[in-house]
C-alpha cells in the first residue's frame, strides 16, 4: 500500500470541503472494511482518507414525527441487528442485518459505507428497497433526498457525487397490516456474500393482495424492483399459482451477473426458487 495522508475533519461541512477541493485524490473513510480491502488490492489509489469517525450527524438511531426510522450512515451492522427501536419498527431489517458477512464485518461496517460503495453482492440495498426507503445526501453545497431506487445507478455506481455523504437512512413508517420477509441465498455455508437475495413487503386487505413491493438483489449489477413479478400478486388471494407466476416473471425480468461465483444461467434459477420461497413463507403457505 502506498503512503496516505490521513484527516478527521469534525464537521459535515469541513469533510465535504476536502472532498471537494481533493477530487478522486480523497476517499470517505467509515469502517474501512471495504475500503481497506480496495487499497489492498490496488483497485482505488486515494492519496489521502477522510474519517467519518467525528461526524455527529451520521450517528444515531429515532423515529421521526411521521413515524419513520432515521438511520445515522455509520450505524454498525449490528447495531441495526441489536436495536430494539430497529426491530419494532421493521423485524425484517433487524434480521437482515443480523445476516451480513460475518462478526467481523458486522462490528466494523456500517449501513452507509455498505450503501455507497454499491458492491451487488450485500444485503441492505434489497431490503430497504423493498421497505421503500430513502438516502439523505449531504455536503456543504447542502442536503438532497433520493429515493432508494435513484440512489443505486449501476454496477458498484450510486448517484452519490464525490463531494457528498450519505448522512442518514429514512425507512417510512410501518403500513399497518403489511408483511414483509427478506431472504438471501449462499451458494455455500462457507460463502459471506448472498449470491441471490429476494426482499418482499405485501398488504392484503380482505385476503386479496393489494399492494406488493418485490425486490431481487445480488444476482443482479443493480438491485431491482421487479413490477411484472408484483403484478403477478396484486388483486389475487395468495396462492402457489400466483407465486409460480411471480417466480417466473422475476426470473425473466432480470439481466443476471455471469461472473466466476456463478453463471447468469443459475443466477436466474435462483432467482426463481428463491422468489418462490421467500413469498411461500411471506404468505405462510405450505404444500399440501
Ligand atoms: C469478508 C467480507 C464479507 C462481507 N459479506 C457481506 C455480506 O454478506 N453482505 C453484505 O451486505 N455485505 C458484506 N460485506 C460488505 C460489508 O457490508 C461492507 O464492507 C461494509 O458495510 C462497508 O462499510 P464500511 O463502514 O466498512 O465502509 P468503508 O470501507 O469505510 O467505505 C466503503 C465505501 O463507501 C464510502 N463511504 C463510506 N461511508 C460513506 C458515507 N457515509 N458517505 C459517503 N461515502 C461513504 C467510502 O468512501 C468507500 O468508498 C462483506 C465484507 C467483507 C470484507
């Protein structure tokens, strides 16, 4: 690794400053689990890291007014996991989260670092997608909100521009009678990284599905909704019928990776059995 200059600015404004005036030259430092990793392996060449570690607006965990959960950015892993405040507003976010990597990752990543640097293969983008949420974006220009699905661009690209931090996670208030479940899939136990994973939120009013949010992660370069799949589900009763249906069109929605974890032939398979599963249990059917 080659040498670095190293700085903790203390203030938002300060951190966006350098940022800005740096260029690529600078990298936004939070956990360093993934960052440390890319220098490592030459594929960044930053001469100079930016800790988050002083930045106060990026910390913390409430609910808001509108009774919405705001994530600081440099929320742990496990803390997510562990919150209490997490875990009433959202059960499937705290299982999610208890399902990252390892303890190692988990007591050393945060949620922000794990959202900007947009790798397809983690868990959090589907899952928030799924819970509809948004990124709050900061610099000393001043502060935007995207929409989860305006925030993941491309293959390791948000819409993040280089002098901006995601300062917090915006996840809405809980709809009541809604139900939702996320699901990854390892190809092996030895693996950490989901090679497919599937996030679905549902309301049912009178047993007929009326609303339905499906997500398919990680076997794609970019989390994605999958409407022809939702469509499947809304204005029917759930049913093995409908879930086959669903299954089916996620499986030909998506443009799957074909790399040297997998090929796009079993991505899509995947896709498909994992659909299948993850709405079987969000809809608690058993086969008969
Ligand atoms: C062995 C291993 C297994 C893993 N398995 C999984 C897995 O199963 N599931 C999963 O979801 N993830 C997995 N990960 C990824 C892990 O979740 C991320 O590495 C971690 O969350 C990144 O967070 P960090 O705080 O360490 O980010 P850093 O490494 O500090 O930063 C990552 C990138 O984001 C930028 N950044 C960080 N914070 C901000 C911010 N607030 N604003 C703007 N830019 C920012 C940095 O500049 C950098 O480019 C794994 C990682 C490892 C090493």
């Amino acid at each position: 690794m080659h040498d670095l200059d190293y700085s903790e600015p203390p203030s938002l404004a300060e951190a966006s400053r350098i940022a800005a005036d740096l260029g690529d030259s600078a990298r936004f430092m939070a956990g360093g689990t993934a960052l440390m990793l890319a220098l490592r392996q030459r594929m960044l060449r930053p001469t100079h890291l930016v800790s988050l570690s002083r930045l106060a607006p990026l910390r913390g965990i409430e609910v808001d007014a509108q009774g919405a959960l705001r994530l600081g950015a440099l929320i742990l892993h496990n803390e997510v996991a562990a919150s209490p405040i997490v875990r009433l507003h959202s059960a499937m976010l705290s299982d999610m989260a208890a399902r990252v990597a390892n303890p190692q990752v988990r007591n050393q990543g945060t949620l922000g670092g794990n959202l900007c640097y947009a790798d397809p293969s983690t868990d959090p983008p589907g899952c928030l997608l799924a819970l509809d949420a948004r990124v709050v974006l900061a610099s000393h220009r001043g502060v935007r909100e995207l929409p989860m699905a305006e925030f993941l661009v491309d293959y390791f690209t948000t819409a993040i521009e280089p002098d901006e931090l995601l300062q917090t996670i915006v996840v809405p208030a809980w709809v009541p009678g809604s139900i939702g479940r996320y699901d990854r899939f390892l190809r092996t136990a030895a693996e950490h990284r989901p090679m497919v994973n599937v996030a679905a939120v549902a309301r049912l009013e009178g047993g007929v599905c009326v609303q339905a949010r499906i997500v398919i992660g990680a076997a794609v370069a970019v989390t994605q909704r999958v409407g022809a799949a939702e469509d499947c589900l809304l204005g029917h009763a759930p049913s093995w019928e409908r879930i086959e249906a669903a299954a089916n069109a996620a499986m030909v929605s998506i443009a799957p990776l074909d790399d040297l974890r997998g090929s796009a032939a079993y991505r899509r398979e995947m896709v498909g059995v994992q659909v299948r599963r993850t709405l079987a249990q969000l809809f608690n059917l058993t086969r008969t």
